[in-house]
C-alpha cells in the first residue's frame, strides 16, 4: 500500500510536444500492456503450431500412415465372451487344443 502511494506522489504531469500537459502512465498499467503483448505474442506462436500440426495429421490420414484411420480394437468383456459361449460362437476346447 506505502509502495502505490510513492508511485503516486513520484508520477508529475510532464509538458508534451503541443504545450499541454500530459501525465504519465502508472507502472501497473505499463506491465499490464507489457503482459498483454507478451500473451498476444504466445498466442499467435501457438496458433502457428496448432496449423502446423493440424496439416501434418491431415497430410498423415490422407497418406494413410496415420493411427486415427485404423480401427480401434474394443477388448470383451467377461459377460460378452460369456454371450458368445453360450450362442456357440466359441468354444474354448477347441480353442486350448491349437
């Protein structure tokens, strides 16, 4: 709180080039542009990163070398191997004796 009020009293109107008197602009407010320009900068490098990888991972599918095309294996349940013994879809005699 003593740190705001010094910043205060030490911040006198300076003359500007017109001959009017300007003021000029609190520390807190010149680190916030400061942060704002550095949050813009981070953005847009992110921005070019995420259309890089967009293209690659398109470029990836239509090539066909890519993890997202092949089907995902669902692994079975203990109720669904269950189902299918019972429909005589598998037996796991014959299954053991390969």
């Amino acid at each position: 709180m003593k740190e705001n009020q010094e910043e205060n009293k030490e911040q006198k109107p300076t003359e500007n080039n017109d001959g009017g008197v300007q003021q000029q602009p609190v520390k807190s407010v010149v680190d916030a542009n400061a942060a704002a320009e550095r949050l813009e900068k981070a953005t847009e490098a992110q921005r070019k990163e995420n259309d890089r990888s967009e293209e690659l991972k398109a470029r990836a599918i239509i090539g066909g070398s890519d993890d997202a095309t092949k089907p995902v294996k669902k692994e079975e349940t203990d109720e669904e191997y269950v189902e299918r013994f019972k429909d005589g879809a598998v037996n796991p005699l014959k299954e053991n004796a390969e």
